[in-house]
C-alpha cells in the first residue's frame, strides 16, 4: 500500500511555477522532486539560456533534483555553445547535487531531432570526459510521459 | 488703474483667462509629448532586441545547416568509399574464381 503510494507519479497540474519568464518556464514538484523546464520561444539567447539554468540550480541545491525534464518542442534553432555549456558544465554540476535523471521532449521535425544527434555526437567527441555515461537520459513524447518513465 | 487689498497700484493687468487655458493645455502637451516619446523609445529598443535575437537565431538555424550538411558529406563520402571497397573486393573475387 505504502510502496504504490510512493511509486505514484504527479500530475503536471500539481506543479508549482518557480519562474515564468520571455524564454521559459519552469515548474517543480518537490515531493516527488521533478522539475520541468518549458522553453516557450522558437530561439534561446545563450545569456538567457545560461539565466534559466542559473535559476534551475536554485531548486536542484534545495534538493529537487531527482528528475529534470526538459521540454524543447518550442525551440527552432539549435545553438551549438548554448547546448554545449549545458551538456559540459550544468549537467556536470547538477550531477554532484545529485542530477542524474533526464528526460527531454524535442520538437516532432525530425530535422531537429536529427541536428540534435549530430551536436550530440560532436560535443562527445570534443569534450570526452562528460558525465553522460552516468547519466539516465531518455527522450518522451510529453510531460506527462516524462513524468511516469 | 487697479488697486490691491493694501491700497497698492497693480502695474500688471491679470493675464486673460484664455491665456491661462492655453498655457495649461501647452503644459499638458508637453508632458503627452514626453509621454509619447518614452514610449516609442521603449518600443524601439524591444523592437532592436527582438532583431538581435531573429539575428541569432538566423546565424544559429545556419550553423545547423552548417553542421548538418558536412555531416551529410561525411556520410556520402563513407558511402561512396564503401561502395568503391565492395565494388573493388567482388573484382578481386571473381579474379580469384577465374
């Protein structure tokens, strides 16, 4: 009885907003300690880009940090540094406080997803002692999606 | 001649009334005016913010495409070298049976 209740996911609208801005939006659940992060525009400026991720750490060093699910089905352009900072240093930080769960939702073109791949491969190839082998990083269809799985 | 309260002479006849209306619609123009101009000042310089971002975002989207082409070429290139290798090795075969 215990252990279903435990194991019961949230509900998106059980979420509480942490901040509301131009460029995104982010959510947290702290029971459960999932955070969800909206991106709201077609392209993120890599200050703003760095200024939400800045303002994500708050809750993950507040001890959210057992999933962070990241929603880009807004976003039309991939920015190379942006992607790299996040994928070298936040993710390499946030992991220490505990972060290892990723769950991220792309935009359906399969273009993107496939730009997304190829970054991917690169920033790997340039910077071969990330974390991402420790991380658990999946991609989902929806929020509710990355919620459950 | 007019005389104050105390008896003194007022030199200064007191301005028309319409005058006093003028002045104040002038002032109130004035501060619409300044109204006005901080308005489009502001509007102009989210106006130039949104283009640096559109800026960005373009030279972002072509770097994609930057990327994703040499990518492509990267792939074509092995392709064609595998097509050359299996091309060269069912020669080398058939040499071998004949």
């Amino acid at each position: 009885m215990k252990e279903s209740t435990l194991s019961q996911q949230p509900n998106v609208s059980q979420f509480e907003s942490h901040f509301d801005g131009r460029f995104a939006k982010v959510t947290y659940h702290e029971p459960s300690g999932i955070i969800i992060c909206e991106l709201k525009s077609e392209y993120v400026p890599i200050e703003h880009f760095k200024d939400i991720f800045y303002k994500i750490s708050e809750l993950v060093k507040r001890g959210i940090s057992q999933k962070f699910i990241f929603d880009k089905r807004a976003l039309r352009a991939f920015h190379q540094p942006s992607m790299e900072w996040y994928f070298v240093v936040w993710k390499k930080e946030m992991y220490q406080h505990g972060l290892s769960l990723h769950r991220k939702i792309l935009p359906d073109e399969p273009w993107f997803q496939k730009s997304v791949e190829i970054a991917k491969e690169q920033i790997v190839k340039n910077y071969p002692d990330t974390i991402v082998d420790k991380l658990d990083i999946r991609y989902c269809d929806s929020i509710q999606e990355a919620i459950e799985n | 001649m007019e005389l104050d309260y105390e008896g003194k002479i007022i030199s200064m006849k007191t301005p028309p009334e319409s005058y006093l209306i003028f002045k104040e619609e002038l002032k109130k123009a004035e501060i619409e005016k300044e109204r006005l101009k901080a308005e489009y000042e502001e509007k102009l310089r989210e106006m130039n913010m949104e283009l640096s971002f559109l800026k960005e975002q373009i030279s972002s989207q072509q770097d994609m495409m930057k990327t994703t082409l040499t990518y492509a070429s990267r792939l074509e290139n092995e392709i064609n070298g595998l097509h050359k290798q299996i091309s060269e090795d069912k020669k080398q075969r058939k040499g071998s049976f004949h």
